[in-house]
C-alpha cells in the first residue's frame, strides 16, 4: 500500500499543503507506486524560505554555542540509528539501491558522516581565531571569527538521496544556519523522516524546513532575497541554471555537478585489484553514481587482458530487483532515465564503438527500469559515449601509450570530479594523480569516497565548492575579521 504524506514541513509544523498537484514516488524495481507526497506551491516554498529567514534573524540557532548544536546533532545522529532499518527498506523501495548498497553507503555513511560533524568537527573547529598585532598607523590587534551564512537552501538529487541529504544538512546545521530543503521529486520519501526525526532531536522551529517542487517552486528557492546560500547537487545542465539564477543576488552557490572520471591502468597494475575496480564502478547503483569512474584508460600492452578480465566479471553480476537475493546491481530510477541511457548506447554504435558486454535489457525481468551493465572498446576519446555522463551502468575502455599519453586522456573532459590510477609504483602513481584535472583521485583502489574528512568536489565544470566534513562546515560560514585600536584617547 502506498505511503500518503499530506504535509510539508515549514516552521517546525507539519502543515496541509494547499497544493492540488501529487507527486507519486515509484518503485523502479517493480513500477509500483509506493508513496504519494504533495508538490509543494510557489507560495509554500515561499513561507518554508520566510520562515528560515525569522528562525536566522530572531532564532537562538545561529547564536548557539558550537557545542549545543552538536548536542542536537548528536540527538539527531541517534535518532536515525533507531530508524535505520526503516531508512534502509525505504531506500531500497524508491531509489532501487540493493541491500548492501543501501546498508551501507546510503544509510550508513550519513549517520556516520553526521555523528562526525557532531562529536569530532563541531568541538575542534575554530571558529574564532586572533591574529597577529599590527604596526603603523593602525596599530592594534583583533580577531577572525567564522559566522554562519544565513539561510540555506539545499536541493539533492536522487540517486543518494538520504546521504545527499546529510552531506548538505549536517554541516549547514553544524555551522548554525537555518535551512529549506528541497528532495528530488522521485525520491522525497527518506527527506520527510528528517523532518520527524528533527522534532525529535529538539531542533528549534524554523530551523529545518523541508519543501517539495517544480521548476517554479525551485526557480523561488534559487532567486529570492532571502536566501543566502544554495547548495545543488545534480546535473551541469541544471547547474548552470542554478547558477545563473542565483547571480542577480549574489548568492553564495555550492555547486556537486557530473562527472566523467577517468581510470588510469599503468602496465604494471595488479590485474585483479584492476577489474574489481572497474566492475565495482560500472554497477554501483547501476552506475547512477557522478564520481564513479566510466571511462578506463588501460596501457596498450594490457588492454586485451583488462577487457577479457572486465568482460568476465560483468558476466557474473546478477541484474534485478534489489529485494531478491543475490541481486548485486538494481534499476535505474525511471522509464526516462532508461531512455537516455538506451539512446547514448545506440550513439555509441553508430559512432563506431563496438560492445564488448551487455547493451540490451536484461532478460527474465519483465519490470522495472533495467539495463544491462554495457561495456564498449574500440572507442575514441571524441565519441559522445567518452565525453557524456550516462548516469547508467555504461563504461568505456581506451587504450594509452605511455603517462603523458594517459593524463592528456583523462584530462580531455569538460568534468574533473574524480580520478584513479593502478600501479606498482606509488611513486609514479601519486606523480600521475597530481597531474590529473579532478577534485578527488585515488591510487590503487584507495579513495576518500565515504571518509568524512576527504573534501568532496570537482573541476571544471564538476561544480563549485567542496562537501563533507571541515571543507564542508567551511562553505556555509562567513569570515568576518574585528580589529581594535591601540592608541590611547
């Protein structure tokens, strides 16, 4: 039966929405309707905003001591460890994460990444620092003291919706900032539990106010005055139009964008730890991942041994719904996203790429939006399937000549969110890594991918800014410096 919400979230009440428009949340796996939410009217996003604004100017959060919001954050933290289970099954339903993906990554790492920013970040952050004494005319000394940015508003994507949520959520509050947060339309139901959950941990009203929308209620989120941050995650496209619509207010903008992350294969990589790579990528969350990497550049002498080893252990990942056992890849999350996916394959083809595994529906499974996990060789680093994010279980295997050879690869990409390279050499490796164009690259399997302390962030056009922990905390203050005189009368 399908999961009726009727209310928003504005000013710590839950209130009937006086939207006529539903929003049916739909199970990717099975195409059911699991939930039904209200897509929240211009003039609720409104007042969600207006009340953020009041609990900013006149509420005690901002003002709060760093340790008593962590307390709150800490009630928070254990709220959600009790609702895990819960958060887990919900995930499973409407974002088709399999168990072990949901377990872990998309209910777990936030709860944990949230414990951190309460119980380690919050106490060591130096939010007041003095400086140095001055001489000349202006002789005397002063402080630098770290304020919260004001109202923030943060709108996830859908793919991770719950830690997406929490990344943005928990070093906003953190810093003291009051919030309106918008959830992907097909992917709200995880966001209406942080709104109980925040009741229960005591958060003042205003506080945390959560909205959902269409493109009008987002174009309020993104324009009004009263507003002083945005943080988005999703795609370039609707990036840019963030951006763009934030820029007559100069609003601070924090942007999580695609990416098309390269996989550097030295000749000397170890063979197993190399396809455990490249197969973990291409099927996590059926490749609905943005920092993922897609795009495998493999020395030319070991090219043939990467694809055969690829090819190989595609064919033992058991595609389907993520409920049944021994499911290890799930759906995508709609018939659309399918659709886009389907049709950069078909590009691909007809650009002369040829599949080595995969590129069709899986067979047996009559429901859902599947795909099988693809994988095409013979490909430039030009072709659309090499320079577009699929956002789907589709990778690329692209031979090099040599290091020099294999950087200019990887940095030929409008994206530069993450990067990897495999090799015998940490020496060489970490000389490689250096060069790449990305705010995130790992060597030998080695990443910051789920540690709190790893800024979270791309080049280029992979957004602006960094998630998680201090780098994080760091984008939702202000640095205000405060000087005083030495002289006398």
């Amino acid at each position: 039966m399908a999961q009726t919400i009727s209310k928003l979230y504005i000013d710590g009440v839950w209130v009937d929405s006086e939207s006529r428009t539903i929003i049916d949340v739909v199970n990717p796996a099975t195409e059911e309707v699991i939930g039904r939410v209200p897509q929240a009217t211009v003039g609720e996003v409104t007042r969600a905003i207006e009340a953020a604004r009041r609990a900013f100017d006149e509420g005690p959060w901002p003002t709060m001591a760093p340790h008593e919001r962590a307390q709150v954050l800490v009630r928070m933290a254990d709220a959600m460890d009790k609702r895990r289970a819960e958060l887990v099954d919900l995930n499973i339903a409407e974002a088709g994460s399999t168990r072990a993906l949901a377990e872990y990554l998309q209910v777990g790492i936030p709860i944990a990444h949230l414990r951190d920013m309460a119980e380690r970040i919050l106490p060591s952050f130096q939010f007041q620092r003095g400086v140095l004494p001055t001489i000349g005319q202006g002789i005397g000394q002063g402080v630098v003291v770290r304020e919260p940015a004001g109202v923030a508003v943060l709108i996830s994507a859908y793919n991770f919706p719950l830690f997406l949520n929490m990344m943005k959520l928990a070093p906003a509050l953190a810093a003291g900032c009051t919030v309106v947060l918008k959830p992907a339309p097909t992917t709200p139901l995880e966001a209406f539990v942080l709104g109980e959950i925040a009741e229960e941990a005591g958060l003042p009203a205003g506080v945390l106010n959560i909205v959902t929308g269409d493109i009008d209620a987002g174009h309020e989120l993104t324009t009004n005055p009263k507003v002083d941050l945005v943080s988005f995650t999703g795609s370039d496209t609707v990036g840019r139009l963030v951006y763009e619509q934030a820029a007559p207010s100069l609003k601070k903008v924090v942007l999580e964008l695609g990416g098309k992350s390269a996989n550097i294969i030295c000749e000397d990589a170890d063979l197993a730890k190399v396809a455990e790579s490249v197969v973990g990528n291409l099927v996590t969350h059926a490749g609905q991942g943005c920092s993922l990497l897609m795009r495998t550049l493999v020395h030319r002498s070991r090219y043939d041994e990467v694809v055969a080893a690829v090819t190989a252990g595609l064919a033992n990942i058991k595609v389907g719904d993520p409920v049944e056992p021994g499911t290890m890849m799930g759906p995508l999350i709609s018939e659309a996203q399918r659709s886009k996916v389907e049709a950069l394959i078909a590009t691909g083809v007809e650009q002369g790429a040829k599949i080595a595994f995969g590129g069709g529906r899986p067979e047996g499974v009559d429901k859902g939006f599947f795909v099988e996990p693809t994988l095409f060789v013979d490909v430039d680093n030009s072709m659309d399937i090499a320079q577009k994010e699929f956002f789907g279980p589709v990778g690329v295997i692209i031979p090099f000549d040599d290091d020099d050879h294999a950087v200019r690869l990887a940095n030929d990409s409008d994206f530069g969110l993450a990067g990897s390279v495999f090799s015998a050499d940490p020496v060489r490796a970490f000389g490689i890594a250096k060069r790449i164009r990305a705010g995130m690259v790992g060597i030998n399997g080695g990443g910051g991918g789920v540690t709190p302390h790893v800024p979270f962030g791309g080049y280029k056009q992979s957004g602006l800014g960094r998630e998680w922990g201090e780098a994080g905390l760091d984008e939702y203050l202000q640095t205000k410096s405060i000087t005083w005189s030495a002289a006398q009368g």
